[in-house]
C-alpha cells in the first residue's frame, strides 16, 4: 500500500500560547519526577535520598535546583552557621552550631575577649587603679623590709654582711669593717673558726626562718590579690559579657562556650599571679590565646538552605580536609587548616552530583555512604594517610550533619549500584523519573513552547516565528520517532536555537525562522558526504532502476554516536540443488552478529512455512550482503532477504527502484524496525547523487507508519509525486510490491522446484 502525502508530511498545530515564567512552572510530564524529590524533602528520616535517573544538562540543574529552593522559602529556617572552637585542648577541636551568619560574629567576640583578657591583666599588674592590691603589695613590701632589716642587723652583730642569692642568704664574716678574705680566715686560730661557723649556723637558722615568714606573707596577700583579681575581672569584663550574651541570646550552645571560656580564663589567670608581670606573661599569653574558632559554614547571605552541585565529588570537596605546613621537617597543624567540603555546606539543604562523577571515586563514594549511615562527618577519614608521615595531627569531633542527597545518572548505573552494593538500596530509597516523550497534547504543547521560550530567554535569543517552533517540534518528534510525540531535550533544542540565532544576528534578521533552524540542525558531517562519494563514484555499486533477479537494496543504518544516517546496501541471493539450508555469507566469513543469525535462522523457518508442502526444499540458498566489510547484525534486512531468496527461487525479477527495510517472523508477519526515517533518507539521497528520484520509494513495515517524520526534501518530493512511501503487514504484500502478482510469483516457484525435483 502506497502511503499518501498527508499520511507521511509532518504537521504540527499550535495555537498562540503566552507562557508566564513568574516563578518556576513544573512541566507536566515532570511531575512525577518533582512530586518524587518533594516526597524526599518532606521525609525527615534516614535513606529518603534520590536517584534521578536522567540525562545530565545544566538547564535540568538549573530547574532542579530553582524548584528546591523554592521549596525551602517559607518551609525552613536560616541555616546555621558551623564553627569549629578550641577550649583547653588545641589538638581536639569540637563543633558548635549556630544562629546564619553568626559564625564570624562569634570568632571576633573569642578575639574581643582576648584582647580585653590582655590588656586587663597587664593594668591589673602595673596600673595603680586598684587600692585594695596595692596596700596588700606595700604591705608585703614593708613585713619583707622589716624582717629582712632584722636579719641584717643580726648579723652585723654578730660579725657578718649579708649577701642576697637565689636560695636565699649567704653569710660573709667581716674583720674592721671589711670582708674577710679566704687568706686571713686560713689564719684565724681554730677555736675563733668554730665560733664563726656557730654563728653562721644560728643565722642560717634565722634567715630560714625569716624565709618561711616571707613566703607565708606572700602566699597570704597573693590569695587576696586573687580575690580581688576576680572581682576585677567582674567589673571589667561586664560590658563585653552582656553584649556576647544579648548578641548570642539565641544560641545557648554559644553562651555556654564564651561563659567557660571566661570562667577557665580568669582561673587559670589566676592561679599564674605572682605579682611580676614578667615572670607571668608568657604562661598568661597562653592561657588566653589557646582558644581560637574556625567558621567552617558562613551562612550570613543565605536565608534559605543550600542546594549545592558538586561538580568534583572526590574525596577531599566532598568531605573536606585538614591542611599542614611544614615546620622543620614536621608537619604541623590546627584548628584554622581544616576546611569544609560540600557535605558540610550542604547541610540543612541538598547536595547534587552526577553518579557517574561520583563513582569515579571510590573513596568518595564509601565516604559519603558513612556519612548517611551514621549521620555525621567526621575529619579522622584520612587518618592512615596521616599516621604514615611526620604529623602533629588534630582529632576534631565528628559533626552532625542533615541534609538530602540528589544523584542524577542512567539506568545502567542505577541497576549495578542497586544489584550490587547492598547499602544502596538503603540509602537512596527514592528514584525519580521520566520519560521525555509526550504526547502531543495540549498541556504537552505548552510544556514543549514554554521550554523553547525558556531557552530564548536563558540564551539572550531572538524570537521564534511559528514556523520555527513548528519545525522544532517536527525535530522532536524525530527524535522521539513517533509523528504523535514529542521528545523533549533542552540540551538539543539549545544546540540548535544557539546556532540558529548566531546566523541570524550575521543574516541580522529580526527572527529565528524555519530555515534558519532546518540550517542549524541538518549540519552535514564529512564522513557522510564521503559515503555519498563512494555511491557517485560507484566504488559502492548499487542499482536503482530496472529490475533483477535475486538482487535488492536493502537498508542500513550507520550509527557514529554523534551522527546516525541511513545507507541502503546491495543484498544478493543465488540458489542451487541442496536441501533447503541457508548459507549465510557474512556468518561463514565470521562478519555476522547474534541477531543476524537469528534472523536468518528464522528465514529458514518462515521458507518452510510458506513452502510447506513440500517436505524438503530442493535447493540451497546462498545470501550475501554485498561489500560489506565489518560485522552485520540486527534483524531489518530479513524482509530482504527473503525477497531475495523468492526472486531467486522463482526466477522472477526483483524491482531496483524500491529500497526494503523490516524484520520477518516464521509466519511472514513483517515486524517493525528502528531508524526508518534515516533509512528512507539515505536511499533518497543516493538515489539523487547517482540517478534522480523519480519513481523512486522504499517498502517499510506498515507498524513503522506512526514513525515517519522525514526531512523537508523527501517530504517535497513526495507531494510531487516523484517519491514514494509503502508499506507492508506480511512478506506476500511485500512479494506483490517488489515482484509481482503474489499467485504468478508462487506459481512459479512450483515450476523451479519441480526442474530440481527431476535433477535429483
């Protein structure tokens, strides 16, 4: 059956339609996908995380990520800040969590404080603005001078100076006013060197004693000093107190943190006292300076939770790291070297990564499954790289962390990580996804216009006349191979409407037209161009007029990943006395696929059901695929095959100007097959370059039908007439099209069965 030009031009009816772009409009043949990452927002608990198994686009992320934030408008609060803080152990650092954007504030309040801390302390020791310690200081000035006068006047009673040292006091004997030397006390008679040692010895008894009294009044006025010391931290640390305390008035966690942080402080500080501020400034730099905080999570611009794509998720983005530097020969560290990954600054939101991109790090991959598994981040994940160099290493608590986890790849990945890692399942309970292809209704057409219109107005793009979006939707349906749908691709669409407008800013038009997308859309490449030569130059041979016996031009696809186009071939039979076998040509020189040599074993059984009453078939059929040289597989040639084994057998001509394509079953129904549109094209196109297409057509399963979605060129041909489309249901349509009256056809095979039948 000969298809009509309105059964195969494509039409496309659109009404004008204004799509309103306010806020983001969910497609509806999205919505299940976005119903389904909604339904994962929404479920507060363990494993609700997504696989959205889907083709990557920046445009899809984009939507992806615009629909989530605004979910989180008006469902969730200001995330919080993240800080790591440093108490009294600098190697353990603990985290605290905290009001959005008060992470900063509270890592100067911790500087304020230390810089109030130290200069405080150093008026405390040197300023005369404290009463009470002064008179406690002259005080132990004077008992000091009082009973050290008493000492040396002891002694010079006895003899002897005085001489102040670390230990305490030593004891010189004087003769006439001067120090005695080594010399004149060798000369002294002995009973005059006992009596100094007896008196050296009581005064050592003395000073000791006076030693002890010192220290006590000491000890004693040192005490109050501290007393009053921490009063003196009341008073001067008030200001600063309350202001922490209003501005972190709702983050406890934080109030706690600063409240210990002072009150560890002015103890420590206070237990160092000694009255010289020389002898305690080092220890209280320390004490004060050993608190630090690192905001790991700054959250001050952001009212809503993150939604982060990762688009490197290996381990250290992922998870985050702890720098080093090098400190003659050793590696050291602290609080301030540790950096957030994504996970962190995720939190409280959505992280976003292509599985694929994941998975290409297994250590990022096992690192983030414990990450959902125990709910927390915890920076000791390196820690056997770390212990086999030289590190002063930190050991910071793990960090709680919430949020959900969106990953976008194919199938194939879906199925292996579902089959094969058992804690997948668990992990990503959810999978989203859809299928691209509409049906061209209503609600679809606006989908379709309203992505088009999108994609405009994202590119800076001129607009679009009807005619154009009629011929992107034609292009669409193309891909989607169905004249009654539509697959929908923004990546696609975009490639096309990018170059379109760039031709049409150099044409300056004021709109993108029909020609200017069949322009950027039909680019032809070098390699098909050069098959064409090959055709012209007959180094490929192909006829395409007249008729021949056991000859036919089948049609084949040939498929580059970046370019697919039809390239119809010359498909051979010949047959001799046998036993009804098959010789396949291209199985014999190891150059046919599995599904070949099903299709051909099939031509064996539908051959016998056609011809079955006769037991055995007399003869043998010998096919081949003419100059091919790479392997042939699929099942589409079947139809051709077989017609030319009939036309062999018969001995009755094949027509050379109609192209087949189909797939046959054992009862000669005739199946559909795929890339009819391309098939049908490269024959046209052949046909043009070594001949013309008059009277020219190709036979295609009439189940293909609904597929047709031809270029403006055939379609024009075939409004004129010049070029024509038929179809098929069984291998006796098909016998009728390419040979002849079906009856004469099988009549005249009985006649060459019944010359063989005599041979044997």
């Amino acid at each position: 059956m000969e298809l009509s030009s309105h059964d195969v031009i494509y039409e496309f009816k659109i009404d004008d339609l204004e799509i309103k772009e306010d806020k983001f409009n969910v497609p509806e043949y999205k919505r299940e996908v976005y119903k389904k990452i909604k339904t994962a927002l929404e479920i507060d608990k363990e494993g609700y995380n997504v696989y959205l198994v889907d083709d990557f686009s920046k445009m899809k992320l984009k939507n992806i990520k615009k629909y989530i934030e605004e979910f989180y408008i008006g469902k969730s609060n200001k995330p919080q800040d993240i800080c790591y803080v440093i108490k009294e152990d600098p190697e353990k650092p603990y985290p605290i969590f905290l009001s959005g954007g008060k992470g900063y504030i509270l890592k100067k309040t911790v500087e304020d404080l230390q810089k109030k801390y130290l200069n405080s302390i150093y008026n405390f020791y040197n300023g005369a603005c404290i009463e009470e310690k002064d008179e406690i200081i002259d005080s132990i000035q004077v008992e000091r001078h009082k009973l050290v006068s008493e000492l040396m006047e002891s002694a010079k009673e006895k003899g002897f100076k005085i001489k102040s040292t670390e230990g305490g006091f030593t004891f010189v004997p004087i003769k006439s006013n001067n120090i005695m030397t080594e010399l004149e006390y060798d000369e002294l008679e002995e009973n005059k060197k006992k009596d100094i040692l007896s008196k050296v010895s009581k005064l050592k008894i003395q000073s000791s004693k006076i030693l002890d009294d010192l220290k006590e009044i000491e000890i004693r006025g040192i005490e109050k000093i501290k007393y009053i010391m921490k009063d003196y931290f009341k008073s001067e640390l008030q200001d600063i107190k309350f202001k922490y305390k209003e501005e972190f008035s709702e983050d406890m966690e934080v109030i706690n943190f600063l409240n210990e942080l002072c009150d560890e402080v002015e103890k420590d500080v206070c237990d160092t006292y000694s009255m010289i501020y020389e002898n305690d400034e080092e220890a209280i730099a320390e004490i004060i300076m050993r608190y630090d905080v690192n905001v790991l999570v700054d959250n001050t611009i952001n009212d809503i939770p993150n939604v982060i794509y990762e688009e490197d998720p290996n381990v250290i983005r992922l998870m985050g790291s702890i720098d080093y530097k090098n400190q003659n020969g050793t590696y050291i560290t602290d609080v301030s070297f540790i950096k957030a990954g994504s996970i962190l600054k995720a939190n409280e939101g959505c992280l976003i990564m292509k599985a694929s991109d994941l998975l290409s790090s297994p250590t990022a991959y096992y690192n983030l499954k414990k990450v959902i598994s125990s709910g927390e981040i915890d920076f000791n994940y390196n820690k056997g790289y770390v212990e086999l160099i030289s590190i002063s290493g930190l050991d910071p608590r793990p960090i709680k962390v919430k949020e959900k986890i969106i990953l976008i790849g194919d199938y194939e990945t879906y199925d292996i990580l579902y089959n094969y890692d058992k804690d997948f399942k668990k992990m990503f309970k959810i999978k989203a996804q859809y299928n691209p292809i509409l049906n061209t209704t209503k609600n679809h057409i606006e989908s379709f216009i309203s992505s088009i219109k999108k994609i405009c107005e994202v590119n800076n793009l001129k607009p679009l006349d009807k005619n154009a979006i009629k011929e992107l939707a034609k292009i669409s349906a193309r891909k989607a191979e169905d004249r009654n749908k539509l697959l929908i691709n923004n990546e696609d669409l975009s490639k096309v409407l990018v170059i379109a407008n760039n031709n049409v800013k150099l044409e300056e038009k004021n709109k993108i037209s029909r020609e200017d997308i069949i322009k950027a859309y039909n680019d032809d490449d070098i390699i098909k161009e050069e098959v064409m030569e090959y055709y012209k130059e007959n180094m490929i041979l192909i006829n395409v007029n007249g008729r021949s016996i056991g000859q036919i031009n089948g049609l084949s696809i040939i498929d580059l990943g970046y370019i697919t186009f039809g390239k119809p071939i010359r498909i051979t039979c010949s047959c001799y006395k046998g036993e009804g076998e098959i010789i396949d040509v291209e199985k014999q020189s190891e150059l046919s696929g599995n599904i070949h040599n099903k299709s051909v074993n099939i031509l064996k059984g539908c051959i016998s059901h056609i011809l079955g009453k006769y037991n055995v078939i007399p003869v043998n059929f010998h096919l081949s695929f003419e100059q091919t040289y790479s392997k042939i597989d699929g099942d589409s040639a079947s139809v051709a095959e077989f017609i030319s084994m009939i036309s062999a057998l018969s001995n009755m001509p094949i027509r050379q100007n109609i192209a087949v394509t189909g797939s046959l079953n054992q009862f000669g129904e005739v199946q559909p097959i795929g890339g009819v549109n391309e098939k049908i094209e490269g024959f046209f196109k052949v046909c043009k370059c070594i001949d013309n297409v008059n009277n020219k057509g190709v036979l295609i399963p009439v189940s293909n039908k609904n597929n047709l979605v031809l270029n403006s060129e055939v379609e024009e041909a075939i409004r004129m007439k010049k070029f024509h489309i038929y179809t098929m249901k069984n291998i006796k349509e098909a016998i009728e099209i390419l040979i002849g009256d079906y009856d004469k056809v099988m009549e005249s095979i009985k006649k060459e069965l019944k010359k063989y039948n005599k041979r044997m």
